[in-house]
C-alpha cells in the first residue's frame, strides 16, 4: 500500500518519479499474479473510507443481480465465479491497465479481460470486464458486450449489445 511506497521510494533521488512508477508497476503486477492464482480470494477490500468495502463482496453481489448473463452466457460466468479453476473452450484471458479521467480526478484500473467465442455458437462473440481494483469512485465493475452476426434483410450484419454494472461511490452528497 502507500505506506509500502513512502518507505521503499527515496524522494529526495532525482528519479524518484521513476522509482514511485516502477514501485506501482510490480504492485500491479505482483497483484494480478496473485489473482491469475488464487482468484477472488486475491481481490483487495478498500480501506480508504470509514467502512472498509470488500472488492471479493462487491463483485459477487454483481454477479448475483446479473440473471442475463447467467441466462445467456452460464459456462462463462461459471468461468469468472470460479476463476483461475476450470477452462473454457473458446476463451482466453487478457489482463490490462486503464486510465480514466471523466474530468474529476483519473481513476486506474486493473481489469481481467475475457474474450469468449463459443464453440456452439458461431454466431456471437463476448467480450467481458471484470473489475480487479480501481484507485477510486469504483466498488466493482462488470462489463459484458456481445457481437452478435445475423441477418438483415438478407444481408449480413452484425450487433453490438453493451451491458455496464458498477458499485461505487460517486454520486454522494445531494443524491
């Protein structure tokens, strides 16, 4: 954590912005390592508030409240609910960094990507975001689009349904 940082990183050293990154970077890494092996039970719980939130809680609640994907998609979100144990034929995984700035301050996220075409269903293709960590206003995330080739008047065509649940804490105040 920060604390980690303070100590680890000579801020009086004339690169110690470099230092300050490459710190973040193996913490980011270290971190998805831990998850890629021992999946939600890696997963951080935000201590930054008076009530600590729990990343592991948040996303199981979304996946609760989530009854399309389970309808439309089970094998995969059987696959996220039970990550890094079990495969799926036609998915692989990507992990990745995001930044972004909504105008208020830059969030960084950490994201487990999975692209799943399903060996039955040549017709569709998802694509799904799941949340690891944000560094604020986000409590868990899950994102689902799906590519869907059909007809259209004869033609072919292809559609894209988007899906975005988020926990978070945002909008406080007067809302």
């Amino acid at each position: 954590g920060l604390d980690a940082l303070r100590s680890s990183v000579d801020w009086n050293a004339p690169d110690y912005v470099e230092r300050a990154n490459a710190f973040a970077r193996k913490a980011a890494v270290d971190y998805i390592t831990a998850y890629q092996k021992n999946g939600d039970a890696a997963l951080v719980t935000y201590n930054d508030r008076a009530q600590p939130v729990s990343l592991k809680e948040q996303w199981a609640g979304i996946l609760r409240n989530s009854p399309f994907f389970h309808q439309y998609a089970p094998e995969l979100r059987a696959y996220l609910e039970q990550f890094p144990k079990g495969s799926l034929a036609g998915g692989r995984d990507v992990f990745y960094w995001i930044k972004d700035d909504y105008g208020f301050k830059p969030i960084i996220s950490i994201v487990h990507g999975v692209i799943y075409e399903p060996p039955k269903q040549a017709d569709r293709t998802f694509v799904v975001q799941k949340q690891l960590y944000a560094s604020h206003y986000y409590d868990g995330s899950l994102a689902v689009a799906t590519l869907l080739d059909t007809q259209d008047g004869g033609r072919p065509a292809t559609y894209l349904l988007y899906a975005n649940r988020s926990r978070g804490d945002m909008l406080r105040g007067g809302f």
